[in-house]
C-alpha cells in the first residue's frame, strides 16, 4: 500500500513538472506575440501615416484646395494635441 502511495506521487509530481513546463512554454510564445502584436501596430501607425502624408501630397499636386485645407486642419490639430500632451 505505502508502495502504491509513493508510485501516485510520483505520478503526481511528474505530472505537475509537465503541465509546469508547458505552461512556461505557453508563457513564452505568449510574450512573443504580445511583441510581434506591438510591432505590428507600430508598423500599422507608420503606414497609415504614410498614406496621409501621400494623400495630402496627391491633393497638393492635382489642386484640390478644399481637400489640402482639410487634410491641413487635421495635421495641425493632431500637431496641437501633441504639444498640450508635451506640456501637461
């Protein structure tokens, strides 16, 4: 009986290391996608910008002044809003 007691807790604590271990592994490959997440939306930010930016040039190159005026109201409000986020 005590045998059988020292096979169970064996038993127990070798299957307490595995689901352990692969929590630790779950762990891991979490951080790395809450990274690849992080980059992807730092990434996502860049390009957005980038089409603002190719928007507001296309507007400045075809003439389309009510456009340009918009896309330029925009841009100072978002650059205001960075300065009072400077400042506070």
């Amino acid at each position: 009986m005590l045998d059988k007691l020292k096979q169970k807790i064996t038993q127990l604590i070798a299957a307490y290391e595995s689901e352990k271990a692969e929590c630790d592994r779950l762990r891991t490959e979490l951080d790395k996608a809450v990274s690849l997440n992080r980059t992807y939306e730092q990434q996502i930010i860049e390009l957005e910008r980038q089409i603002d930016n190719q928007r507001l040039a296309g507007a400045f190159l075809n003439g389309d002044n009510k456009e340009s005026k918009k896309k330029i109201d925009r841009l100072i409000k978002e650059i205001d809003k960075c300065i009072s986020l400077m400042e506070g």
